[in-house]
C-alpha cells in the first residue's frame, strides 16, 4: 500500500469507528464451499489491486454519505408480502415436490435480520423440519449450469477462478433475468423480435417456476447487500479488511473482475437478450449480466448455497434458514418420499420448537475470517476459536522441484493429490499450546528437503519418502520448517501492524461489532491470537530441535546398529550377548564362503 493510501486507511479507521448509527447485517445466509484456485497470480493479488484514489477527508464524506443512505432507503416491497408470496408457492408444491414441510417463511426474529424459517406447528428435537429433493426444477448446482443452462454458450471444460460459486451466481443472473423485465425497451433478439429475458433452462413445471421468480424477488438487492457483504463493501472497507486478515478479500474480488471480464467480452456481450446488462426487478432497475451484476451474485451464491452430498447448492426456500450457534444442525442429505428412496436436502432440528418459533441451522465450523467472507456476519462461535490462514509453496527455482512434484503427485492423497501450492490454518483456542497442524509441517519437510537430505528423493525411495516426511528427517531441515512457519506468522502479524488502533477506537470498534469497522477489528484482533500463539510455540520448537529422533537414527534402530561398542568387551569368548548393535557383530555373521 502506498504511504499516502495506507494513512488515509488509518484516519478512516480512527473516524469511522466513532460513527454510530451502522446498519446492522441480516444473517440469512447459507453454507460456502469456497471455489476458489490458486496459482502465482493470487500472490499479487494479496497486495495489489487498483482503487480509486481519494483524499483522506473525501473518502469519510463518502463512508459516512452510503451508511445513511443506506440505512434510511425503504424495501421496495415488505418482508411480509415476499414471505406470504414465497409460502404460497410452497404450498402449491406440495406434495408432489415437497414432502416433509412444518416451516413456512417470514420476518426473522434476529435483530436487523431479514426473512427466516418459522415453524408452522411444534417440532420435537431431532426432528426433519424441511426437505427438498434434488430436483434440477428446484434446485440449482454447477452441474445444471454446466451441463444445461449453459451448455451451449460456455466451452468445454471452462474453469473460472470463481469455480463452482461462479458457476451458482451465472444461473443466479439468469433466473433473475427470467423473473425481471427489460430495462431497455428497445433490446430486440438478433432476429428483430422482442423475445423473453435469459435462457429458458431448466424446463420447469408453472407451480416450480413461479417459487423460483418468488425466491428470486426475495433476494437481497445490491443496494441492501452493499452493507450485508464485504464483496459488496466500498473500497476503503474492503482495504481495512484486507489487512486484517491472511485470507485476502483481494484475492477474491480478482477472481470475480477476470471472470466477468472474460465473460463480457466472449459470453454476455454476444447476445443481451439472453444475457441483459440491466432488468427491473420489484420495480427497480438492477444489473444483471455485467461485472456489477456478476459481483452481487457471487455474494448471493457465496451466502446462501450448500455444501450436501459431494455437491455445492443453492436450495430456493431452504436458504432463507439462519444460523444459530448452540441446538442447531447443518443441513445435510437425506432420503424422501413414500417409500424413503428420494435423495434430497433436508433441515433436521437440534432442539424442540413452538410453533411461531424461527428454526435455525448450523453454517458448520468455519473462522471468524471464512464467515465474513462468505456469509457477512461473525457469530459468537467463531469467535472462541481463532483462526489465521497461512499458504506455503514449493519454489519453482528449487533444483528438486519436479522430484518434489513428482511426489505430491503420485504419492500423497490418491483421492486428491496435493498441490505445490497448499494453504494451512493456525489457530488458538483455549486449551492449545498452538501447535500447527501436521500436515504444514509434514509439507514443509518436502519443500525444505535438500542438502545431504535430498537422497531421500531417489526413486528408490519414491514410494515412501512422502511418509518419512511424517516425522523428522534431520535437524537441518527440521530447523527450515521451524523457521518458516514461525517467519510466515511474523510477517503477517506485522503487515496487520500497519492498521494501528487506540484504546477508543477499539472501543468503538467493540461498541459497533457488526459494522464493516467493528467486523475487521474483530477477524483481525482473532487472527493475532493464532498467529503469536503459533511463533511462541516454534520458538520453543527451535530450542529443543536436539532432543528429536531424527532419520538416521530410526534408520540405524530399525537395522539394529543403534549401540555403542564398547572396546573393553570385544574378546567374546562363548559369550552369546553381544556388544555390537543389538543381534550381530561387525564383520561377523559366520557366513560359509
């Protein structure tokens, strides 16, 4: 960051967190399994990205101007009437779609929350609240949008940096397109004729359809996830968190700019009857097909798909669930249906309800980081626990570098081989004497083996070396790995350094923990935690590196050569205990020549 950009950075944290009046972040938001991929470029994409340059004292203006418009601007259409649309839906669907149904949709009970799952009558503990079957007329996966909706408009074997979320948001923007109406009037199809908006894929019954358009119209608009999602954020809010956290938002919001990119140029622009750059949705006109429009909907998708059976989803209806720390599950498959065969998704209860009470999931075990990212808020569990994000490579400049490839290739996980490229989570908890996880350092053996180690790496022993990196293998390339993890950690703690706070800020900061301000300060403060609790346990790992067995001792033990001879024994005689090693005696072994 440059020193003109990184004060102003400070000077908006410093007035920011004095101002009240923060809209609070509605937590109906579901599951992500985050598809993201790494590759050099996500290194740039850790410190760079382009930003409008602004001086200190415009950008507050600016911040402050967007938190009072955003909390002051009516819904254009109330919660209630996208509850009772959306439950009507439902009910037309039953039974033939939705078997096991006690919820219905409506104003969530959480503070500043939008809509929720209510029980329609009381439901015992342990009990299937919701299921909805894997129905491409319902549901929306990769695999619909891959395979079907976009079969004919993407190439074989697309792969954006976005993934699998990238792939949800598309068929988001369709069906948004197919619920909405043409902002633009005059946009005709190439034949000359005023054709429908989107791609009409999937083929869907009316009853299916007309639940999609409702969920659809129930989303949150750009205007109102501008302050619920930190990829929606302004830039000042998305600099601070930057900085906050290891897991750079940076890194993402580029992932999102090439893909839209690409698509914009190859995809969309070919065609804006299918692909609209603006419709009008509840009477307001929003962007669709276009790197805007492409943004909101990898937030959408981001907050509200579902990691069940192998498969990444976006459950209409079933997402309006919010999360609960304590008595809650996650949703998860389950079987349907009169005969118990349908595969599908369903809510199962971890406590009893009344009816008239919000159900609530679990969004499962993640960082105070990974919800932010991915969900907008930071619940009371993932504040117990902290968590920092730590990515270590192998150098392409290594001289081993393809024997070392060769290895995480072909010998490590034979379900998903690893890559030279792998991020580890440090963490601190109550309890912890923050110890890292094995597997960063069962890596970092591999990336550091050189030396008179790297005979390790002839393909004699290519079958186990990956195994050897389980445990020491000198005190040499025990000392790299200490050294680099505990360096890994410092420099983030001292890039994080560069956001300084005062006791009053962090108070206000406290005072104001669901705005973007007090949501950084908190992934950054859980994130200092891990990372200083990781160094003083490396540091003791360095001062007792002599006190490891380290390979060639295992070696020697196994081979029965580990014992010392002793001079004074060497006559034997008849003596059957032999001094040298365990079960022989050098030259010896009485062999017939």
């Amino acid at each position: 960051m440059a020193p003109v950009r990184r004060k102003c950075a400070l000077a908006l944290l410093q007035a920011l967190a004095l101002c009240s009046g923060v809209n609070a972040f509605a937590n109906d938001r579901s599951v992500l399994l985050q598809g993201h991929r790494h590759s050099s470029k996500s290194d740039a994409a850790n410190t760079k990205r382009p930003h409008a340059h602004a001086t200190c004292s415009s950008s507050y203006v600016s911040l402050l101007a967007q938190a009072a418009s955003s909390s002051s601007t009516p819904a254009a259409i109330s919660l209630d009437v996208l509850a009772d649309t959306m439950n009507s839906c439902i009910d037309n669907l039953k039974p033939e779609f939705i078997k096991n149904c006690k919820v219905k949709a409506g104003p969530s009970s959480i503070t500043g929350g939008r809509l929720g799952l209510i029980a329609t009558e009381a439901i015992g503990k342990d009990s299937v609240a919701l299921s909805i079957p894997y129905d491409d007329q319902l549901v929306l996966t990769p695999d619909l949008a891959a395979k079907n909706v976009l079969e004919d408009v993407l190439p074989d074997g697309y792969d954006g940096w976005t993934g699998d979320v990238g792939l949800l948001a598309m068929l988001v923007l369709n069906e948004v397109a197919r619920a909405g109406e043409q902002a633009d009037t005059t946009a005709t199809s190439s034949s000359g004729n005023s054709e429908e908006l989107g791609i009409a894929q999937p083929k869907r019954k009316a009853e299916c359809q007309s639940l999609i358009n409702a969920w659809v119209k129930a989303l949150p608009s750009p205007a109102e996830m501008s302050s619920l999602h930190p990829l929606l954020w302004n830039e000042d809010e998305q600099e601070i968190l930057q900085g906050s956290s290891t897991r750079k938002i940076y890194r993402i919001l580029d992932d999102i700019d090439e893909d839209a990119t690409w698509l914009s140029e190859r995809v969309w622009s070919t065609d804006r009857t299918r692909f609209p750059e603006r419709v009008v949705l509840n009477g307001e006109e929003r962007p669709c097909f276009t790197p805007d429009g492409f943004a909101w909907a990898v937030a959408i998708a981001s907050s509200r798909s579902n990691f069940v059976d192998g498969s990444l989803r976006i459950l209409p209806f079933m997402d309006l669930a919010n999360h609960r720390d304590l008595g809650t599950e996650e949703v998860a498959g389950g079987t349907m249906g009169t005969f118990g065969t349908t595969r599908g998704a369903e809510i199962r209860t971890g406590q009893k309800y009344a009816a008239g009470e919000e159900v609530f999931v679990n969004y499962g075990p993640k960082s105070a980081a990974e919800y932010l990212l991915e969900h907008g808020f930071i619940p009371q569990q993932a504040k117990t626990t902290a968590v920092s994000e730590l990515t270590f490579e192998i150098d392409p400049e290594d001289r081993f570098y393809d024997d070392k490839l060769d290895v995480l290739e072909f010998e490590t996980y034979e379900s998903a081989p690893m890559e030279p490229s792998q991020s580890f989570d440090v963490l601190y908890e109550p309890g912890r004497d923050g110890e890292p996880d094995p597997a960063i350092v069962q890596f970092l053996r591999l990336v550091k083996l050189g030396g008179k180690d790297a005979f390790l790496l002839e393909s004699v022993f290519r079958k186990e070396v990956w195994g050897f990196m389980g445990l020491p293998v000198s005190q040499v390339n025990e000392r790299d790995v200490v050294d680099e993890i505990a360096n890994a950690c410092s420099k983030a703690l001292e890039e994080m350094g560069g956001i300084e706070e005062t006791e009053e800020v962090k108070q206000q900061d406290e005072a104001n923990e669901n705005s973007p301000l007090g949501l950084c300060a908190i992934v950054r403060e859980a994130e200092r935690k891990a990372l200083a609790r990781t160094v003083e346990y490396m540091q003791r790992e360095k001062e007792a590196l002599d006190l490891k067995e380290y390979y060639q001792e295992r070696r020697l033990k196994d081979l029965g050569l580990d014992s010392e001879w002793d001079p004074e024994s060497a006559d034997f005689g008849d003596d059957d205990e032999l001094n040298y090693g365990q079960t022989r005696l050098p030259g010896g072994g009485d062999l017939d020549w």
